[in-house]
C-alpha cells in the first residue's frame, strides 16, 4: 500500500468545507464579527444588529445621525469589511 503525501490539516480542512459548501457562512460569520473592528467602537455601540444574507450586510443603528452619515460611505464600509476578511463577500450594506 502506497501512502500519499502529508497534507497540513489545514488545508484538508478547508477543502473540506469547501466542498460541503459551508466555507461561505463562515466567511460570513467573520463579516459580522469583525464589525466593531473595522467601523469603530464609537458606531459599534450605536448598533444594535449586524446580519448578512446572500452578500447584503443588515446594520440597525439606533442614532439618526449616525445612520445618515453611514447611508453615505456604505461602499466604503463593504471594501473596508472585504479587506479585513480577505474575501469579497459584501455586495451591499443597508442602513435600518
């Protein structure tokens, strides 16, 4: 019997949710994660929810103000998220 080469258990574990299609809701999952990170702390407490669903990032802030200043930079805010998970996974960002 002969042994294949060693694999890192990293990348065996990656191939593996990639082909059980489950790397995107972790891609996913560190979008919402990494929102106080990238925006700040200051809008981080402002928010009350963070969801992504199919590329489009759900944000609910609960200031009118902040929320008008957020409308206006939403393309920067999805390059911004994009280049901390390392994917281009936000599509569009909606300010509730």
């Amino acid at each position: 019997m002969k042994k294949k080469e060693a694999q890192p258990i990293r990348d065996i574990i990656k191939q593996f949710l990639h082909e059980e299609h489950l790397d995107q809701g972790l891609i996913e999952n560190r979008v919402v994660n990494s929102w106080e990170a990238v925006i700040g702390k200051t809008v981080a407490r402002a928010t009350t929810h963070v969801s992504i669903n199919n590329g489009i990032l759900y944000v609910k802030i609960n200031s009118s103000v902040m929320r008008n200043e957020l409308m206006m930079i939403r393309s920067k805010i999805a390059d911004a998220l994009n280049n901390h998970v390392g994917h281009h996974i936000v599509m569009d960002v909606v300010i509730q």
